[in-house]
C-alpha cells in the first residue's frame, strides 16, 4: 500500500473486525443503531468519520469507489475523503454512480438507480431520530424497545396543524421494515423514496456518536405521514438548466448582484450522463 | 459557472501550503524547536498529553508546534496517531502515595504528614506582566528542598478514612475497568468510565462545570483534602517473565477533593470524594475534574440531582473537545441541499399565507 | 503446536474478500455464498467455518464450541489464530460453532435485551449440504420477495425453534450455516416456512 506507516485502509485489523461484527449486526436488525467502540479518525467529527470508518471496515483492492457530498463528486469534503482512500486503501474510484461498487455519501441519494451489489455508505451527524424531540440517549433507547414513537407522530401533527402541512424537509424521519424509526442522515425527503426496497444494501455510519446501522436490499422503507396528509417530496417549477431534467433533485444558486436565480442538478454525474 | 464550493485537489492543496507557510511564520525568526515546546511551554504539553490520552513529551510538543499553538487541535492530533498504536497489555495500576511530589497542599489540616510543600505555582505570583522575560534574560537555578524518595508520601484522605470521617474509595468489582477509547459509551456509566471520559474532557468545559456547582447549581460543600505533583513509577507484568518491572516514570497531579455529606438514613454522615488525576502539572483540570466527579456521584448518594454538573449524560455526552470541536465546524461543510429543501417549504408556505392575507383583504 | 493449521496467507485483503462474503449472505438471506480462497477446514471444521471465524472472531469476542468441536485442533487454531477465549457456557458466548444435532435447540445463547439486541449471539452451524435438503421458503429484510433454501441435515426441530426465535425479534440470535467452502445466513429477522 502507497503509506507504509498505516495498515492498509488506515484502520487496525482489530478494529476492522469490530466494525464488521457490528455492521453484521445492523444488518441483521434493519434500522437499530447498534453502538460501536468508533476510533478518532483523522479527519474531524462531523466530517464523515462514521462513513469513512465504515468504507475502510468494507473496502478492499477489488473495489470502485465514489464519494459525493450534496450530490456532487468535486465538492471538497468528497474530494478529500476519495484522496483519503486513494491513499491508503489503494483502491480505483470513478463519479459515475454505475461503475462504483461503493458510494460514500453526505445529504444524498444518487438519482441513478442503485442495482443489486452496490453499497451505499452514509455518513451521519445525528443517528438518534428522535434526538431532537428527545436529548436524553437513555430515553430513546427506551422508546425504540418500546417500539414507541407517538412522540414523533405528535411533532409531524403539530407542524399540520400550524402549517397546515408536514414542514420537515430533510432528515424525514422513515420507519424501517415496520419495527424501528430511523434517521435517513440529512438527506432531503426528495431522496427518502429511493430508500424503499433499495437493491442496493445500505450502511449509515456515525462517528462521534459512535453508531452504525443498516438496511439490507429491498427492505421496506416508509416516510411518516398520515392517511390525510399523505408523504409527499419537493418538487420544482424549473428544469435543470444545463441537463433539463425535470426529475432530479435541484440546486439553487444567486448568479448576479440582482438575486438572478439558476437551478441545475444536485447530482453531477447524473446531469453530466444526461449532457452526454 | 456553477461554482459554489467546488474546490478540488488544487485548491485543497494551495490551502494546505498555506497552512504551512503560516505556520512557519517569518523565516527570519528561528524555527521553534520540540525541546523548546517540551521545556517551556511545558504546561501545554501537560495538557495536550492529559486529553489527548498519550503520555508522550515529545509527541505532544510535535502536535503543538504542527497546530500552531492551538492546543484543541494538538490533542486531536495526538489521538488520531494514538488511535493507530498497537497494545502490548496493560500497565498495573499507579499507587500515588509512591509519588516523589514536587508540590503538595493540602487546605483541611494546618500540617500533615509529609508536610505542606508549596513547588512550582502560579499561586503566590503576583500578574504582573515579568519585563525581563522580554529582554531574554536567563533565569537563575532556584533552590529546591531534597526529596526523601524512599518514603511513602500518605495520602491526607487515607489518614480520614482510617477515623472513618472520609468514605473508603470505592471497591472496584474486580473486572476490568472499559476503556472509553475502544468501547462506546454507555449509560448510566461505571465510574472508573466517567473518571476517564473527564480526565480526557476539555479543560474549559469541566472548569465552567466545577465553577457552577460553586454557585449553587449542584453544591457539593468541597474542601481540597490534598493537591499533589509529582513523578510516579509505572510498572508492567511482560507475559514471559510473570513479575512486574518498573518501564517509566511519568509526572502526574492528583486532587483528592472532600466534600461534605449529611448522611442518610443508614449511613452516618461522613466526608465524600471527588477525584482528579491529569498527566504533568494540571491542577485547574485536576480539581475541576473532581468537583465534577463528585456532582456525577449526586444521584448514588441520594441527594437532589437536577443542575448540568449532576447530569451525567449532558456532561459526558459533551464533554469531549475533539467530538465537540469537530460537530461545531462541521457547519462550515455545505449544507445547501438541505437548505434548498427549506426554501422550498417556506417559499410555499409564505405564498400560502400572502394568499390567505390577500383573500382576506378583499 | 507443529501441525498448527495455517490462518490467513494475508491478513488484511483476506479478511476483507471473506467479509464481503460474509456480508453478502447476511444481505442476501438463503443465498448460498462462496468463500473466495477460504483456507482449508481445521479439524473437524469446514473451510467456510474456518474462515468464517478467522474473519470474524478474537479476543473481545468469547467462542462456544460444541463438543463434537471442542478439540485441541480447534482449541488450539482458535487461539493462535483469534486471541479469542474459549468459553464453557453457552450464555457467555458471542460466536458458536454448532453440530446439526447441538442446533436442535437454540436454548442458552444469548439473544441481546429490547434496548440492546446486538448484544447477542451468532451460530454457525455446520451441516452436510446447503442445496440438497428439502425444500424451504424464506421471507424478510434482504430477500426481494420469497427465496427458497434447501439446506440439509438439520433437525426438524431447528426450525420449530427457528420460528421462535423469529418470533424474539430484535432479539434473537444469528445463524450462519456453512457447508465446505459456502455458507448461507439466517438474520434473525428471516421467516422460513416449509
């Protein structure tokens, strides 16, 4: 491997073994948090410590792998997490979402289709769903024993009853396989039904607070909502202006003193395939 | 077009050079070296050691001198190269009453045995800003008393508990003690568990802790028993030869903190303890850890637990610089697809309510 | 200690082919999965339960052994080779390796807690075939709809108490059955009916 002084993928086969049984065990329980002994990485918490831990706990020479962060493949975090694994697990990465046989990514969903084999690696900043309603880790655990989440019902009611509609836009929380509640990472609700019975298997990694879990292949996965105010996603009165696409998740960005908006695709390699 | 924040290898590249080149400084000014760093800013070193969970004087003054002087940052870099260090075993427990104090105090007796030896301390200067530093004059050899080495040093919370006035520290259950940085947290935690994750904490956090409980928000009536520093042996069982040798020496502070306690209804009241060790001379960090420590043991006492410093897992949950520096930051990271998923809502939204203000106009 | 099997010929790229494997299965329940370039069986052992705990298994992780493997071969490979202690008592276990007729019951093993599930066991059962036993169907988490296994030379009554362990759910145990160079996992979250 190109650096020496490390093992190859950077971490300890130790702590690869750990990490595997416990991914082994997110699979095995689709959507629980399944806690982890998580090692200082050296790159920051928050940063992607959780998914980069996982990539190097799955990674070897064999593989493909693409990293995104909002979508695109040359933001910086992306393009410093690929170097990160170029360097230390001497491993081929490509941008385009077919060819990878691992995809790391921050807040999204490629819009390509995902196929059988494929994995796709999360990286998490908060992995307790109800943390927000709930700051007390020895009360969710209870409540996901208990299988209880009215609490999370209640705060979707409330936003219908001041808004007239469920206002939360990212991290929509998904109940997976119909026993645990389970954060997405904060990928926008436009990306929550790409989860639903994905081919592809999905890990989610969270560094800091120390947690891994998992949806295996075509495993149910359902956005909250109620029977009348049924889960919708954002949708957009423009088209992509480079690609046109009207089906993809779309970035908004200021283009002149005047406020001039443009929207193009979120995601890069999909926009790009669609210019070909 | 379209570039927000794509960077790429080159700009990640020219920022790292960047970096370098800050660090470094004006070239005319002679480098800093390690021995420097180590010598005298040795507190520093103390402290990067301490959170950073390595003792290394050497290593820790690398961190110092690569993170610019930002110690947060120093300690980061020492745990993400600690992290990699294979484990040989485990070193037997250190026995402080072994130690050869340089400094010890203790503010419940007049005199204890052993003494009080006041050492090196920030306590007696008086701050005013020492001109002659700036002039590069070099300091005088100060006299220093000979340690009797070959003495035991007793511990002034062991002379306590013999009278029974102070609680025996608490038995361990004889398994050994998880270690914080291979296991997760969880909770309600051990205390050989919080112990640890407050002597890795941040020294900024558990200080404004320990201040609180001083006013009221979790008072737990503290005297320092007794403040030592000093060099302490360590020893190691290597498998092969079955008895134990002594491999180092390191330099620790430990803070023994007594603390009041009314007693409840079967145990008659007595003196409590709130403990703090810390790498090299750290007694800020020392004592602030055992003030904490004492409030964490608020709800095992039985008394009222209902301010931060009591609250076990608000404090351990954040207690740790590098997690908590790393999640702050992280928002520099771009966040503009969620934020586009927001402008779409509230664009909606507001449309809907002009809708409404408008209908109702007319 | 002369005749000590050999474990890993690279540690770091084996162990991670193996684990791909390995995690493959637990996507994939039913699928019969093949260990690429898995060493050969120790003792009694097949190759795929050989590999399966040299990949996985040491010394955080206690291994039950029944008594048909409870063998110096095995003792021995198991601890030049994982580190991991080798333990007396079922419950205290986190990795077993089972006979078909130890697996008649699943009694014992540790199945995790409701607010800690993964703090349970996995078997790994040997058995003579994984593609010639009778015909059974499975449903659940990894499986696109229904998938057919037919591993052979298990009792009946594993799968009574398959069901009941099933029916645990998050707790329970997991099983890897393991056959030659192959092995196929049962998650616990896996409904198998005949």
């Amino acid at each position: 491997m190109p650096d020496g002084a490390y093992n190859y993928a950077y971490l300890d086969e130790q702590t690869k073994r750990m990490i595997r049984r416990a991914i082994l065990k997110a699979v095995a329980v689709p959507g629980y948090q399944v806690p982890f002994g998580g090692r200082e990485m050296p790159l920051p918490y928050g940063w992607g410590t959780g998914g980069i831990q996982v990539t190097a706990a799955i990674i070897g020479q064999d593989d493909t792998l693409k990293v995104i962060d909002q979508g695109a493949d040359d933001t910086t975090n992306a393009v410093s997490i690929r170097r990160f694994f170029a360097r230390v697990a001497d491993v081929d990465t490509t941008t385009r979402t077919e060819e990878a046989t691992i995809i790391q990514t921050r807040h999204r969903v490629p819009e390509t289709p995902l196929q059988e084999g494929q994995i796709l690696v999360f990286q998490v900043p908060i992995p307790e769903p109800l943390r927000m309603l709930e700051p007390r880790e020895t009360e969710t655990r209870t409540l996901h024993a208990l299988s209880e989440y009215g609490v999370m019902q209640v705060s979707l009611y409330e936003s219908i009853a001041r808004h007239g509609r469920i206002a939360k836009t990212y991290n929509y929380p998904v109940l997976v396989n119909g026993r645990y509640m389970m954060s997405p990472s904060p990928i926008p609700k436009f990306d929550n039904p790409k989860l639903d019975r994905n081919p592809a298997l999905q890990l989610y990694g969270a560094g800091r607070e120390k947690r891994i879990y998992a949806v295996p292949p075509y495993t149910p996965v359902k956005s909250l909502d109620f029977d009348d105010h049924p889960f919708e996603i954002e949708t957009w009165e423009q088209c992509c202006a480079l690609c046109g696409s009207k089906a993809s998740f779309l970035d908004e960005m200021i283009v002149d003193d005047e406020g001039q908006r443009l929207f193009v695709c979120s995601d890069t390699d999909y926009c790009e395939e669609r210019r070909k | 077009m379209y570039v927000a924040v794509k960077g790429g290898e080159t700009a990640i590249a020219h920022s790292i050079d960047l970096l370098a080149d800050r660090r470094r400084g004006d070239r005319t000014v002679p480098e800093v070296t390690l021995q420097q760093i180590d010598q005298q800013l040795s507190l520093a070193v103390d402290r990067v050691m301490t959170e950073g969970s390595c003792y290394d004087r050497e290593l820790a003054a690398l961190a110092i001198k690569q993170a610019r002087g930002d110690l947060v940052e120093a300690i980061f870099l020492l745990r993400a190269y600690r992290t990699t260090l294979p484990r040989f075993g485990d070193t037997l427990p250190i026995d402080t009453s072994r130690m050869v104090a340089e400094r010890r105090i203790s503010s419940t007796f007049k005199d204890v045995p052993g003494g009080q030896v006041l050492g090196p301390t920030f306590d007696y200067t008086h701050r005013l800003l020492d001109f002659a530093l700036m002039a590069n004059g070099e300091t005088a050899a100060a006299p220093t008393a000979p340690v009797d080495a070959s003495r035991d040093l007793p511990r002034v919370g062991d002379i306590l508990e013999r009278e029974g006035m102070l609680e025996p520290p608490p038995a361990g259950d004889g398994a050994p003690a998880q270690d914080i940085t291979r296991q997760p947290l969880t909770l309600p935690a051990a205390r050989p568990v919080r112990l640890q994750n407050l002597t890795r904490g941040d020294e900024g956090f558990l200080l404004a802790l320990a201040y609180s409980t001083q006013r009221g928000y979790g008072n737990n009536h503290p005297f320092v028993g007794e403040i030592r520093f000093g060099a302490v042996p360590v020893s190691f069982v290597p498998e092969e030869l079955g008895f134990d040798i002594e491999i180092a020496e390191i330099e620790l502070t430990e803070c023994d903190m007594v603390n009041q306690f009314a007693g409840s209804h079967d145990i008659p009241p007595q003196f409590t303890r709130g403990y703090g060790l810390a790498f090299g001379h750290a007694e800020r960090k020392a004592m602030s850890m055992a003030l904490v420590d004492r409030a964490l043991r608020a709800q095992e006492l039985s008394e009222r637990a209902n301010s931060p410093a009591q609250d076990e897992e608000f404090v351990l949950a954040h207690s740790d610089s590098v997690e908590a520096s790393g999640f702050v930051q992280h928002l520099k990271l771009p966040h503009y697809v969620d934020f586009q998923s927001e402008l779409v809502v509230v664009r909606a939204l507001r449309a809907e309510v002009e809708a409404r203000v408008q209908q109702a106009a007319e | 200690m002369t005749d000590l099997a050999r474990g890993l010929a690279d540690p770091a790229h084996d162990a991670q082919r193996l684990f791909r494997a390995v995690l493959d299965g637990f996507s994939h329940p039913g699928r019969i999965v093949a260990l690429p370039q898995a060493p050969a069986g120790v003792g009694p052992l097949s190759a795929a339960a050989t590999a399966f705990v040299l990949t996985l298994v040491d010394r955080d992780t206690p291994l039950w052994l029944a008594p048909a493997f409870d063998r110096d071969a095995v003792r021995d490979f198991v601890r030049f080779h994982t580190g991991a202690p080798i333990v007396a008592r079922e419950a205290e276990a986190l990795f077993a390796l089972l006979t078909p007729d130890r697996a008649a019951t699943l009694d014992g093993f540790a199945i995790g807690s409701d607010p800690y599930p993964d703090r349970s066991a996995t078997l790994i059962v040997e058995v003579p075939s994984l593609s010639t036993g009778p015909e059974r169907f499975l449903r659940g988490p990894g499986i696109q709809s229904r998938t057919t296994a037919r591993v052979d030379g298990l009792p009946d009554s594993f799968w009574s108490e398959w069901k009941a362990n099933n029916a645990l759910f998050p707790c329970g145990v997991d099983v890897v059955l393991t056959a030659c160079s192959e092995l196929l996992a049962l998650p616990r979250g896996i409904v198998v009916e005949a």
